[in-house]
C-alpha cells in the first residue's frame, strides 16, 4: 500500500542552503584543499618564514601541533641552494606586488 499523499516522489522539499559570498565559498575550499592534500603545502611570509603547514608537512617533518614556532623555508633546503632558493622567492614575491 502506498499513501495517498506520496503518489509523487519527485517532489521534494526545498532544502535551505546558508548563504554564503563567492569570497567566503572561495576560502573554505582552499582550506579544505589545503589542510586534506596528500602532498606538504605550506604558506610563508615575505621573510620566508613558513606561519601554516598542513598535515602531510607536518607529518614529513615528524612535528607534532605543538612543534617549533618558527620554520624558515631555507632551513628545508640543502646548504649549498639556499641562496638560489633565497633568490627565487624575493623574485616570486616582487612579482606578486609588482603593478599589473
């Protein structure tokens, strides 16, 4: 027996989604993303300073959540290609504030 009322299942109630702005959708999935990759990511500050890393990073570099306060990006490098990798990241971050 069906009831009467259910005749149609292709009704279905409106489900309500919260209302959220492009800028705000945007954020929540690179964090997603960010802290999910299977892959190290991190983020660093203009001084090569890394201030986030994810799970995978933090599991390659055997941190625990309360690991060192501060990790700078040359110290992951081998000696002899930290000024080339010094080098690179003043010409990515000149780039990024350079006038478009």
């Amino acid at each position: 027996m069906v009831p009467r009322d259910s005749s149609n299942m292709n009704t279905a109630n409106p489900f309500p989604w919260p209302l959220i702005s492009p800028e705000e959708n945007a954020r929540t999935t690179f964090r997603a993303i960010f802290e999910q990759a299977p892959l190290a990511v991190a983020r660093y500050n203009a001084k090569g300073v890394i201030v986030e890393m994810n799970r995978a990073f933090r599991r390659i570099l055997d941190l625990d959540g309360a690991g060192r306060h501060s990790l700078l990006l040359s110290e992951l490098v081998p000696a002899q290609d930290r000024h080339k990798t010094e080098s690179l990241l003043r010409d990515l971050l000149a780039f990024q504030t350079r006038p478009r």
